[in-house]
C-alpha cells in the first residue's frame, strides 16, 4: 500500500483485538525530511505510537578522511558538514587548531571571522524560516527567507568568490583582507534584513494557522533535553540558558552588547521564535562589530607547516543548530592530525526527536522534525 | 607566547579538583591538565558508576555530556568523555581504555540518554563494545558493512597523503 511520495506502509492487524498498527516508512527521499533522513513511523490511527530514526546516508567518514589530510586542508571538510552554515563550522575547527597550538589572532581578523559568521546565523535562520513556512503548508515564507538569504550569500560571495563551501578562514586569520566597499555593502544588507525581517513576521510569527499548527507540539521536559545532549535554540526554546557565547564566551563575544533569547514552552513556536529573535540579536551583532571593525593585518605568525604539539584538545563554538564541538588529537610533530572528532550539533538534537513525536499526530511529525532544524551533513559527517 | 609553546597547566588550577579527587578515590589512575581542562584517567570497570557518581553530586552536577569520543591508540582503544554542568563553570575529562584484544567498556547510556548514539557510532567505526546498551545496530554504516573504518588498520585505497611521514 502506497501513500504519499516517499512513504511506503504495511498493516500488522492483532487477531485478538482487531486493532490494526500501521508502519509507514518516511524518507530518505521525503522532502520534509530536508535531506536524506528516513524515519519509521508506528501508527495507531492517526497518533504516533513510536518512531525509529534512521541516518548514516550522508556518512562520508569525515573524521577518517581528515586523518589523512594535512591541518590547513581540513577546512574544507568542515564547510561540507553543516553546508548551510560554513562559516560557523570552519570557525571552530581553526580555533580548535590555534588553541592546540598557541597561535594569537589578531584583532582584525577576529572581527571579521565573528561578522561573517553572525551574518552566516542569519541566512541560517531565514533558511529555517522558509523552509519550516513549507512544511507547515505556507508558501510565502520561502520566497522571502530565500531573497534575503541570496542577499548575504552574495556578500559571502564578494568577500571569498563562493557562495557557500568558501574555505577562508585560516589557522592564525583569514585567507585575505575585506574587498573595498565592504562596510557600506553589510551596513545596507542589515538595512534590507530588517525590513526583510519585518516583512517575516508579518506572514508568519502572527498567522493563525501557524500559530494553531505549532504552539504546544513538540514539547518535552527541560530535563530530558539536557539528559539528551540537546543544544542550541531547541533548548533554549525551554527555557535553558546554555549559549557557548555566553557561557563558554570566545572570540570578542564578551565585549558585545547580545543577549541569548529564550523560550518558555519548549515547543515547535517557542523554538520558532528563538531563532526569530537571534536574527535580531546577530544583527546587533554585525551592527556593534563593523562600528569597531580595527585596522591591521588579517593573518598572524604562523608556521609554514602547522605541526601542533602532542596532546589533545576540546575546542566548542556556538553554531546555529547549537553547540559544535572539535575534539583534536594531535600525536606531535606530525602534520595531520591524529584524530579528529566532531560533536555535531544536529546529531545530538535528533535523538530527542523519537520523545518528541511519541504521542502526537501523523501531521506533527514533520512540524516537529523541521523545528529540529537539523542538517544531514553534518548528522552523519 | 609563541606558535609551539603550550602550558602544561592553567594559571589557576580548577576549583573542583579536590572533589573529583574526593570521588574517585581509589577509581583515579591520573589527575592532571590537559590545556584548561581537568583530567580523569579511570580504569574501564569503573567509568559507568563514577559518571554516574559525578552527575548526581550536587556540588559538580554534571548534567551535559558535551561529547563521546573513540580513539584509536593501535593496542588499545581510549573513550573520552566530555562533560559539563549547566549550573556550575565546571567542566571534566575523563578517559579510559581497552585493550584491542578484548574491547569493551560499559555503557553510560543510564547515566546521560545522549550517550546513546555516540556510542552506537563508536562500535560502528571502531568495533567497541558498550556492554550494557541496549542496541548497538549499524548506525552510520549499513547493515552488512565489514571492518572498523575509524581503525588505523582499515586500509581506504583512495587515500593519498600529501605531507605525511
């Protein structure tokens, strides 16, 4: 028995009862799955019973690869693992390889790393917003989360010739200096943003039926959250203050006048509206950093051949799906790195996904699966 | 301080190494420094209980499994714990290992429920053992995949490596 595209489904009926549980198959190939995700589902009627995730189609053995690849190569591996947020990825894993190493950024480099990856939060989020509109049903939303997300991807593309994938960032800096016009280009992107974002809010944050499709799906105890290794704005849509910015701060975060929004209920709308209100925040963000934005140069002393000390290191960053997290092992001397584990946020967000939907509605599985806001690339790396 | 320096140990040492000290007691092969990080060397059998004596005392509260990792060490294969609490500044290493002849270490599934496909992940990729959880199917391989290819003994023929020694 075929359903729908993508979903495939067998009926198991109980002799004793006559009451019949429904399988249903979703995925990998399901659009609101946003990627290549396949999950199981157990129906009883129209509520789900339980739900068995399936990932691993996207495993391209990241972590082994980059233990053959040399430190300055493997940026370009963490651009592939969450592909819609490249910046905030390459970000931690050069810190991570600073650190191990002692090297100093300088301060123009800095500012520059922390404005394109606040800039990179926002198309993140406008991404979500789109594509969480379509999943709900909407099909306004896309169009304007997409226009003003190509607005700073054209940015993107103005400072490092791509659009997504850039590989600028560097061990020590970034690869080169700011193209002229710079300041102007982002002081005037931030204007259309917040118009863009008003234009947002006006379709979605107050429509009626987005507010009946997701206020109150998708909760579950602040505890379990934490117990599940649960970050980012799905946790703090329950109330968990828990921003690596704030709690761990790098970079010149503790310098800037942010504060992390939190949700109350923890459910699809709270988690919604937190990533609504980190535009905001990120772009007060760009806003503070481009006024303070130093002159100087845009790389530090580093070694021709970066050849980190022995020992290992736990460097963590705070990326839109939540915490990132590079742990490093460096054996010394060599010019790869011994191993190489990523802590992907969305990896660990999806495992609360099968409490999530436990309980609810066939039509919630999705609302609950897009306000993840997961990225398969980066869930099985 | 210049590219290839690193300090051994912190300026100030963390405020909470007497209390680890205090629970593991007899359980610490090593405290130490690794960077800024605090460091537990435990021995396998006692890694389940002490994560769990860690996460329930009040003063440390270990809540958040920050991440699980498997590295391999070619005799024998080293977990690493990340840990840190929500409510205090605090964070923790801990490491433990098994001998590749006979690898296994305990599940900590009962302590935080986000172990669970972390170390699903490490008996994939590198053929440990998480005695205890309650299912450790193939998650990022597929069924029927053959070797451990998080193993330095996997041999990937594409691989070519540029710079290595």
């Amino acid at each position: 028995m075929a359903t729908d595209a993508g979903m495939t489904a067998s009926v198991s009926r109980d002799p004793m009862t006559e009451q019949a549980e429904l399988r249903i198959n979703m995925g990998p190939q399901h659009p609101a799955t946003h990627g290549v995700f396949r999950m199981v589902l157990t129906l009883d009627g129209e509520r789900i019973v339980d739900v068995t995730p399936h990932i691993g189609y996207l495993h391209r053995g990241s972590e082994r690869l980059a233990e053959g690849e040399n430190f300055q190569q493997i940026t370009t591996l963490f651009d592939r693992l969450d592909y819609v947020a490249n910046f905030n990825n390459e970000w931690v894993y050069v810190r991570a390889v600073e650190k191990a190493m002692g090297v100093e950024v300088p301060p123009r480099a800095e500012h520059i790393r922390l404005i394109l990856s606040e800039l990179n939060r926002i198309a993140s989020h406008l991404l979500f917003y789109g594509t969480y509109g379509l999943d709900i049903g909407a099909m306004n939303p896309v169009m304007i989360g997409f226009r003003d997300r190509e607005r700073i991807q054209h940015i993107f593309e103005g400072v490092t010739g791509a659009r997504m994938m850039h590989n600028y960032f560097r061990i020590g800096g970034v690869k080169e200096d700011l193209p002229d016009g710079f300041t102007p280009a982002v002081r005037a992107l931030l204007d259309q943003l917040r118009s863009g974002y008003e234009e947002a809010r006006a379709t979605l944050t107050e429509s009626e039926i987005f507010i009946e499709r997701t206020a109150g799906v998708g909760a579950i105890p602040p505890d379990d959250l934490l117990d599940y290794g649960v970050t980012g704005p799905v946790l703090r849509a329950a109330g968990i203050d828990y921003d690596v910015r704030k709690a761990d701060p790098y970079s010149i975060y503790e310098e800037l006048d942010f504060r992390a929004p939190t949700g109350q209920h923890g459910d699809c709308y709270d988690r919604y509206m937190v990533r609504m209100l980190e535009i905001e925040q990120s772009i007060a963000i760009v806003d503070q950093a481009l006024t303070r934005l130093p002159d100087g140069p845009v790389m530090g002393r580093v070694p021709r051949i970066i050849r980190p000390p022995q020992g290992d290191v736990y460097v963590h960053g705070e990326n839109p799906r939540g915490d990132l997290g590079v742990y490093l092992v460096s054996s010394g001397g060599t010019v790869t790195p011994y191993r190489l584990k990523i802590r992907g946020p969305s990896f660990c967000n999806l495992m609360a996904l099968a409490d999530m939907v436990r309980g609810m509605y066939l039509a919630d599985a999705t609302v609950i699966l897009g306000s993840l806001d997961i990225i398969l690339g980066e869930v099985d790396r | 301080m210049t590219a290839g320096d690193r300090p051994e140990q912190p300026a100030t040492p963390s405020p909470i190494e007497d209390r680890v000290r205090e629970i593991a007691a007899d359980n610490a092969l090593s405290l130490g420094y690794s960077f800024d990080e605090l460091e537990l060397r435990v021995p396998r059998d006692a890694v389940a209980e002490l994560c769990g004596a860690l996460k329930s005392d009040p003063d440390l509260n270990f809540t958040y499994l920050r991440c699980l990792s498997v590295v391999d060490w070619q005799d024998e294969l080293e977990v690493v714990y990340h840990l840190a609490s929500l409510n205090h500044p605090h964070r923790l290493v801990i490491k433990t290992r098994a001998p590749m002849e006979d690898p296994w270490v305990p599940t900590t599934i009962g302590v935080w429920r986000g172990a669970d496909w972390h170390e699903r992940e490490g008996h994939d990729l590198f053929g440990l053992e998480f005695r205890g959880h309650p299912d450790l199917s193939p998650l990022l391989l597929y069924d029927g995949f053959e070797g451990f290819p998080g193993r330095k003994s996997y041999h990937i023929p594409e691989q070519v490596t540029f710079y290595g020694d």
